[in-house]
C-alpha cells in the first residue's frame, strides 16, 4: 500500500511555523500521533482530540485519508483490464486532508499527511506501526472513505500496534452529562464506606467520575498494561486515575453454587489487586490522585456507564477468563460503540500475565 502523497509540503510545518514553547519530539523519534480523516463530524471530532492529546505527548500529528478504487464488472464486455479514473476520489480526500491540516497547523502542532489506496482498516493498522497513538472517530460517512470511522473503529483497537483511541461523535467536554442509571453495584470502594442499596432494585444512580481518567483492570490488576497507559495519561492531563474492575457473583446456574465464604473470597481479592495498583502507582507517580471501585455486575455496563462522566476511559483488548477474571476478553467490543467518552483501548500481550513486572518490553510512546 504505498502512499500517493508523502510528508506533502502543503501539510508540513517549517521551524518558523512551529511555536517557541512547543515540545517537539526527540531527535530521530518518527513516532506520530496518527490520525484518521475522512471530513465526517466524527472524524473532526477525533481530530480535534487528537490535537491536545499530540501537544501534550509533544509529537506531530500524521494524517491518514484513505480509499479504495471501484471495482467494474467486466464479465459482458470483451476486454481483460478496465482502467478507473479515480483523479476525482483523489481530490476530494487531497482537499479534507488539507483542511485538517490547517487546523492542526493553526494549534501550532507540527503536521503531516498521507492518502493511501487500500481498506482503510488496513491502512490505518500498517500506519500503527510507526505511531505512538492512532485517533479515530467512532462512526464515518458513506463515499470515498465510508469505512474510514465505521468498521475501522471496531477493527483497529484489535489489530493496532499501538494504543487506539475511540472518540464519540456525540462528544462534547463542555456538554452536561448525566449519570446514567446502572445495574452494577459497588461494593469496595477506596477509603469510602459503600452506600446500601435496595437488593430488589432493577437499577441505581450511576457513579459520577467529572474530570477523571477511569481504567478498567481484569485479574492482571498492576500488571495491567492499560493501568499505566491510562496513569501516564493522566498525568499529562493533571487529572485524577480511578481504577474499576468488576466482578460477577449473580448465580445463573447450578455448575456454580458459592458459598458466602467463596464470595467474600472474591470480593477480598478482588480488592486486594486494586490496593496492591494503587501502591504501584504511588511508587511511580507520587503525585498521581489514585481511587478505585470494585464493582458487582457486567463489566461492560461498569465501562459504558464510567464513560457517561469520565474525562477518558481506558481499556485493555483482551480480559482473562476464569473464576478470577474481573473483565472480559470480548468487554472492549462491547464497549466501544456505547462509550460516551473518548476510549482508550491498549492491547495485552497474551503472554503477559505470565511476565515479571520488571520484565515487561517496553511500550512505544506515551
């Protein structure tokens, strides 16, 4: 899939253009904040987040159009190749390229760009490659990219190779929004005694998280590697870390009859992992605000209601499962086209459980 257009002059930005006070990256350091564009709201959107988020991290911001070539029918006709003209197709992505362009080169971020003929799933995976974070929108438009931020969304975060965010085309950080009410309980909170609620209520007012990074962790618990994404995260953003995880004690058949001592077993544990990742964060992040809040319920519902409040959600890709798994392995896809909030999903190596803490390669960028 080799790029029509390269770092295009149109799109670059001089050293006279950039800002004093910026941050550029390191030298020799071609990891980019990769981004999505297709002109959709959605795609504005993810861009705009994508913005702040590559000033903070102090990286360009690489442009992503890309679009696949019709293909004709040529079975009633007696010729072997038909050849498209695909000038027009090419123009339109060449002019949205270029007005996000300007708007990331107006923040005074450094900016290039590229349009590539292909799936853009595909595309956008193989341009993960050399990216710190790729920002796509969470659905696109029909023509010339109507996959760009539609499936892409849903495929990307599973195949990336590097962290994926997922903005909502609805969101707005300046909005009002409300807790939705849940289903799942809390029943350990940090430092907090937890509120009794009627047990024959269908539902209860939902948690309020305004203004933090939430992270759902499984039994990885500190060895999670979407913990530490989501608390560097939000130390570049000056914003507190609350940590989820969730756990299922509902009885659904007679294979699993639990005793009260086997639920509290299970409860006890389950907290116990997320004070041990508050106290690994504290060692590393001293001045990381760090809560947490052991849930009784769906993990996905835990997920999709945090996100109602939530600055930014953080997932993993993939859970454990077992009697001591506290998220589930298909909870990101679950996840993702409900989330009210910009979602971070970060991919979990299927051997990493299995890793001492200080063994772990280290992760691009972030």
């Amino acid at each position: 899939m080799p790029p029509l257009y390269g770092t295009h002059p149109e799109f670059a930005m001089s050293e006279q253009d950039r800002p004093q006070n910026s941050d550029p990256a390191p030298v020799g350091e071609t990891e980019a904040v990769i981004v999505g564009i297709d002109g959709s709201p959605p795609s504005r959107n993810a861009l705009a987040w994508a913005i702040q988020e590559a000033r903070s991290l102090g990286r360009p911001i690489r442009l992503v159009g890309a679009y696949t070539i019709p293909s004709v029918a040529a079975a009633a006709i007696d010729v072997s190749y038909v050849p498209i003209d695909d000038s027009s197709i090419r123009a339109a992505v060449t002019n949205t390229l270029k007005e996000a362009a300007a708007e990331v080169k107006a923040a005074g971020v450094p900016v290039e760009a590229v349009i590539e003929i292909g799936d853009a799933a595909g595309v956008l995976i193989d341009e993960s490659k050399t990216g710190c974070l790729t920002v796509v929108g969470s659905r696109g438009r029909g023509g010339f990219a109507g996959r760009l931020l539609g499936t892409v969304s849903s495929a990307l975060p599973a195949h990336s190779a590097c962290p994926t965010v997922v903005v909502p085309a609805c969101w707005d950080n300046q909005a009002e929004r409300p807790a939705h009410p849940t289903s799942s309980r809390p029943i350990r909170q940090d430092g907090i005694e937890v509120e009794t609620h009627d047990p024959d209520a269908e539902s209860i007012e939902g948690l309020r998280f305004d203004g933090k990074v939430v992270v759902g962790v499984d039994s990885l618990g500190a060895e999670s590697p979407a913990l530490w994404k989501a608390a560097r995260l939000a130390v570049r953003r000056g914003s507190p870390l609350h940590i989820v995880a969730v756990i299922t004690t509902t009885v659904i058949g007679p294979e699993w009859l639990p005793s009260t001592a086997d639920l509290e077993r299970l409860v006890n544990e389950g907290a116990d992992k997320l004070v041990v990742a508050k106290q690994r964060l504290a060692e590393e992040f001293p001045d990381l605000d760090v809560t947490w809040t052991l849930f009784d319920g769906q993990p996905a519902e835990v997920l999709v209601r945090a996100s109602d409040t939530a600055e930014v959600l953080v997932i993993g890709s993939r859970g454990r499962g077992g009697f001591a798994g506290l998220l589930l392995g298909s909870t990101s896809q679950s996840v993702l086209p409900y989330s009210q909030c910009p979602t971070m999903v970060v991919r979990v190596a299927r051997d990493h459980g299995r890793r001492k803490h200080n063994e772990a390669p280290p992760e691009p960028g972030l």
